[in-house]
C-alpha cells in the first residue's frame, strides 16, 4: 500500500499537465478528466486511510522514498513521502472537498470558454497541497508550498480580463512571498542547526538544541503561516481573493491554502514546545487575527467577503489552539476539519445564490430567498448553524474544545485568551446571522434596484452583468452544485459529534501531535453554557438590527469603527504608509547613498587617476626642446641638492 502514496499526487498532477497542455480538443471533456483524476486522488486516499485504520495506533505512519533530489556530500535531500494520522487527516479533506468543488464547478463554470484551463488549475493546485501535506522533509514541504503559491495566484487571477482580479491575485502573490521567505529561513536554519530538514531528525533532535535557535526558527514558521493562512499581519490578501471564480474561494478558504500554515505549526510542534516565546507569538497572532476578521466580517456587504472575513476570524480560532500546545493541538485540527465541511458549504451556498441572482454579491439586494432556492437555503442555513456553534452540529463539537482549552491553559494567560475566543464567538454568531437575515429572509430587495432591461445570463463566468441591474429571476442551482452542497451540509451536521464519540479524534491524532488535557479553571459544563449564552446574543443583537425593520438597499454611514471595518480596519491604508511608502523613502535613500557614497568614491578615484595620468602625459609631448629642458632642469636640481648636502 505504501506504494500508492505518490499517486495521490501524481493522478491530480498528470490531470493538471494533461489539461494545460493538451490544447482545445479537451474542451468538451476536459472538466469531467479533471474532476476524474481528483476522485481517484481521492479513492487512494481512502484506501490508505484503511490499510492504517489495520495497524497499531503507534506504528501507522507509512513512508515512501523516490529518488535521491540533491545527493551530494553533506547535504542529501530526498523525494520521500511521509503518511502518518497527520497528513492522512489533511488528504482525506483535501481530496474529499476538493471533488465535491470540482462537481460543482462543471456546473458553475458551464458558460466559460476557457473551462479546461479552469479545472486543469484546480488539479495543479490539488497537486501542490497534497505534495505539502505528504513530504517528509521540510525542503520537499517548501516544493508544495510554493506549488500552492503559484495555482492560487493563477485561479484568483483566472478571469485577468477583469483588473480587480488581475490586481487581486498579483496582491496575493507578493503578500505571499513575504511568508514564503521566512520559511525558506526557517529551512536555512534547520539544516545549519541540525544538518537536516527531514521531520524526524530534527523533531527530534529540539530537546538538544538551545532555546534561541528554536525561537528564531519558531518564529520564521510563524511568519510563513501568517502568508498562507491569512493571519494578521500578512492577512490583506484574503478580502480581495474573492475576485477568483466562487469555487475558487470554497477551495482557497476552506480545505487547502489557508490552511497550510495550521498544519505547518502543527508539524512542527516540537520546535514550538521548546521555544516558549515563539509558541506565545503564535497564541498572539490567533487571538489577534480571530478579532480583526470577524470585526471585518461584520460590515461587508459584499456576500464572499463577509465570509472571507469568517475565514480568518476561524483560523485565528486554529492558530490560537495551535499556540496553546499539546493542550490545542488536537483540537485545531480537529476545527480545521469540520471547518473545511461547513465553510466550503457556505461558499458554494454563496455562488449558488449569485448563479440565480445575475452574479449580484451585495446582500442588501438580496432578501427572501429561501422560497426560491430551498436547497440553498437549507443547507447554507445547515453551514450557519454550524459555524456559529448551534449545540449538536460540528461547529458546536469543535470551537467549544478549543474555547475550553484556552482556559485550560491557566492563569491569566488562560483568562485573556478563553474570554477573546468567547469574544469571538459572540461576533461570529452576529455576522453570520446578520449574512443568513439579508440573504433569505425579510422583503425582496433586489426587485426594488431592478431596471427592466433584457436578462443577462446568470452564471457568473460572464462577469460583465455586474451591476446592470437587470432584474434576477432567483432559482435553484442545478444539480451538479446542489448535490456537493448537500454532502458538505452532512458534514456540517454530523463529523464533529462523529469526532467526538469517546473521543475518537484525540485518540486518532494523539500519537503524532502529543496530548495534554491541561487544568482548566472552568468546567466543561461551564464552557459550554457560556459559549451556548454568547450565541444567543450574538443572534438576539443581529435580529434586533436586521430581522426586525426593513434594511436599506444602500448601506448607512455608519459608525467610525464600522466605516473603518469596511475597509478592512485600514489594513490595506496601513500597508501603504508603512510598507509602499516606506519602500520608497527606503529606495530614495539607497540611491542616493549609492550614487554619492558609493559611486562617489568610485567615480572620484577614477577622476583621480585620470587626471593624474593625464598631467603626467603632457611631460611625454615629442619635442626634443621639452626633453633637453628636463634633463636641464634635473641636472641643477641635482647639483644644487649635492651642494647643499656637503654645506650640511
């Protein structure tokens, strides 16, 4: 079975090469390829997650080396693959949501011409993210990381005729590569620290190893999770992700990309145990980011980015879990998958509704959709409840373990960060109530911003409808995105309690990741109660605002920090006065420096020269008269010096 490893990502790999290479005779069929070949990722990853399923609980992990990259004296990197109850976790989501995305996309995408190309992107990325969750080393890690870099950038820029996506997915590029160099240091570290960057060896070789080493290297990882998983600081990218194709979002936001940086602190939870200050870095940073997106989720109009402010609220709620230790571990992952379940139903709920509303994104000209899209409507609603914690359903299992192992961590430490994650709770139930309010309930709004003109097509690969304001004529999606929905709504409803029976999903990944259950001044019950009573009046404030009273079809003014949200609290005005800016006085200052110090030193050295030499050339002019003077002249210089001695 060990053997089947690699084809996890050679099948989505050969799809993306066949797809992208094999020109426009694949058009009719390519799709249902691609689609083919990610559930055939899959299958074998099934099939492996049984043969596992047969082994002892302690030696389940299975490698499989390729081939020798780099063999040369000193420094060996390999083509190896590692699939352990870690990665196993992350193959199962990737390829699972990622074929239900794919399904959904045959239908979503019908209309574009450049389908093909479309699906061949999302093999690649498939590709690239299996590849990062199954290496054995952290060079091989780096491959897929970057692999996932690229396909992201090439699907959120997919429709380039538009320069908000073009711009978008530029943006997204480069905020990357800003994480992406901290780990290429993390690696550079690793293999000076401990001569490897194979897991094993330098997992365990930490205890050996002085804290700040382990500081420093804790804290590049960090800077690369924050690129890839949106976290504040490297967070800017996210909003603006959104101009990629709708699956594109389902994709980036709920089984792959954003949460790669989970898994890499994950991964590396040795080196965060033993450096302490980096691990509460990483605490910092979830605690911090959980707050920031729901505040910006909770003024977006705009249906995609108010759950794409969702998505960096609920991976902060990961990357704080993942902070706490051997206490979170588990329980970050185990958000992180029934994350992947709701989000990517909430998402393709969300393209479901702009296929029947003219590609129309603003909520306020939404309203009273449920009797039209009934499928939509139930499981979108299956996916809210689910996010928001409804007691029973798998967003309720797992933000509550991470809520109750916050205050697990104990003392003040334990208190600040247990009341932000009921914090965070309470907002999430807001904005996502206020998300379900203004899509399918109240009056219909979208008949009061509607001119008469002729109906344009309603998938949105034909983007130039966008604010015509032709009159939607809602209506269910049809069943190629209907029935992905449908299987994500079960896992909404279902795979955390699943999870939780006797503790099924602790005692699964506990071998690898370690568990510590911590001493925690609250009671479950407690915790529980709590996180049940913020629900509830996060719902009550949402209803009172937009369940209650007609809601405006253009948004009001606001209040300083709602005007400030929908600007993603100025994150992109702070990266411009800090960041462009600074660059460019930094730039100016270079150049100058470099004209007038360095070039100066330079350039005068060789004015010096020159013009000394050229002094000296006029004593060789060709004129005898002018050789006979010199040698006069030398010769009384000569005499008078000779004399002048011997009077001495």
């Amino acid at each position: 079975m060990e053997n089947l490893i690699g084809w996890l990502v050679a099948a989505p790999l050969l799809g993306a090469v066949v797809l992208l290479c094999g020109g426009k005779r694949l058009d009719r069929l390519g799709h249902w390829l691609g689609t083919l070949l990610a559930a055939a990722s899959f299958v074998i990853g099934v099939l492996l997650f049984v043969d596992m399923l047969g082994e002892d609980e302690h030696h389940r992990a299975m490698h499989q080396h390729l081939f020798s990259w780099i063999p040369v004296s000193g420094f060996q990197a390999d083509v190896a693959f590692q699939l352990d109850q870690l990665s196993m976790t992350f193959v199962l989501l990737i390829t699972g949501v990622g074929t239900l995305i794919h399904i959904y996309s045959v239908g979503y995408m019908e209309h574009d011409d450049r389908r093909r190309r479309f699906f061949g992107y999302l093999n690649l990325f498939l590709a690239a993210m299996l590849l990062l969750v199954i290496a054995d080393n952290y060079l091989l890690l780096y491959v897929g990381w970057e692999g996932v870099g690229l396909a992201s950038y090439l699907l959120i820029g997919f429709w380039q005729h538009k320069p908000s996506a073009a711009t978008a997915a530029k943006k997204a590029f480069l905020v990357n590569r800003v994480g992406d160099v901290g780990l290429s240091i993390a690696i550079m570290l690793m293999f000076t620290t401990f001569g490897t960057f194979t897991f094993g060896p330098v997992l365990e070789a930490t205890g050996e190893t002085g804290e700040g080493k382990l500081t420093a290297i804790g804290l590049m990882l960090l800077l690369a999770a924050c690129g890839k998983s949106a976290q504040v600081p490297l967070q800017s990218w996210l909003g603006d992700a959104m101009e990629g194709p709708t699956p594109v979002s389902a994709l980036i936001h709920a089984a792959t990309m954003v949460t790669a940086g989970v898994y890499l602190i994950t991964r590396s939870g040795a080196i965060f145990n033993a450096a302490p200050d980096a691990q509460t870095a990483v605490v910092t940073v979830g605690a911090v980011t959980l707050i920031f997106g729901a505040i910006v989720g909770c003024a977006k109009d705009d249906i995609k980015k108010a759950l794409a402010g969702s998505t960096m609220s609920q991976i902060g709620y990961m990357i704080l879990a993942a902070g706490l230790g051997p206490i979170g571990y588990v329980f970050a992952i185990m958000h992180l998958v029934t994350h992947g379940f709701f989000k990517a139903g909430l998402f393709l709920g969300a393209g479901s509704v702009m296929h029947g509303m003219n590609d129309e994104v603003d909520m306020r000209k939404y309203g009273g959709l449920r009797t039209y899209m009934p499928i939509t409507f139930i499981t979108f609603g299956l996916g809210y409840l689910a996010i928001i914690g409804f007691p029973g359903l798998s967003g309720f299992f797992s933000k509550d373990k991470i809520i109750e192992a916050a205050f697990a961590k104990g003392g003040t430490e334990g208190w600040i960060l247990g009341g932000t994650a009921l914090l965070g709770a309470a907002i999430t139930a807001y904005y996502m109530t206020r998300v379900m309010l203004l899509t399918f309930f109240g009056e219909e709004r979208w008949r009061k911003t509607a001119t008469r003109s002729p109906e344009a097509p309603s998938a949105e690969p034909a983007a130039e409808t966008r604010g015509e304001h032709a009159e939607p004529h809602p209506h269910e999606s049809p069943k190629s995105m209907t029935i992905p929905m449908i299987v994500l709504a079960f896992g909404s409803v279902f795979a955390g309690g699943l999870f939780s029976i006797g503790d099924r999903f602790v005692h699964w990944l506990e071998p690898v990741t370690g568990h510590d259950h911590g001493d925690s001044p609250l009671s479950a019950t407690t915790v529980t109660l709590s996180t049940v009573a913020v629900l509830v009046v996060g719902v009550a404030l949402a209803w009172a605002q937009y369940g209650r009273k007609p809601v405006p079809v253009v948004a009001p003014r606001g209040s300083l920090l709602t005007r400030a949200a929908r600007r993603d609290l100025l994150q992109d005005d702070f990266n411009h006065v800090v960041l462009v800016r600074g660059g460019e006085h930094l730039t100016r200052s270079l150049v100058y420096v470099d004209h007038k110090l360095v070039d100066g030193v330079v350039n005068g050295t060789a004015a010096s020269v020159g013009g000394l030499s050229g002094r000296l050339r006029r004593l060789q002019n060709g004129y005898a008269r002018s050789y006979a003077v010199s040698m006069f002249g030398g010769t009384a210089v000569l005499i008078a010096a000779t004399l002048l001695m011997r009077a001495v």
